[in-house]
C-alpha cells in the first residue's frame, strides 16, 4: 500500500470534514463567504482523497505484476 496515497486520502478527509465545519459556521452565523469557502475546501478533500485511492490502485497493480 502506497504511504504516499493513504496520507493524500487522510488529508482530503481532513479537508472535507473542515469544509463541512466551515459550510455550518457559514450558514449558522449568515456568513456567505465562509459558507462558500467550506463548500470549496470540500471539493477539495474530494479531489485529494480520490487523487489517494488513485494512486493506492496503481502501486497495488504495480506490485501485482512482481
């Protein structure tokens, strides 16, 4: 298993789950911006953790054809 891709994936869960904080506070406290920068930092962690698994796979086929 690929360290480098289960560190990206954990960081994109870690952003997503900010996002996710920051996406209430927003909407909590009527702050459109931090809403809106939530919404992003999920998108973000979306993008790291499926960058992650992606290269999870690829180690894991490389290491398959040893």
């Amino acid at each position: 298993m690929s360290k480098e891709g289960l560190n990206k994936k954990v960081d994109g869960l870690i952003d997503k789950a900010a996002g996710k904080v920051k996406e209430a506070a927003g909407k909590a406290t009527d702050n459109r911006s931090l809403e809106r920068e939530g919404k992003k930092d999920q998108v973000k962690g979306t993008a790291k953790e499926k960058t992650g698994q992606a290269q999870q796979d690829l180690d894991s086929l490389k290491n398959d054809r040893r």
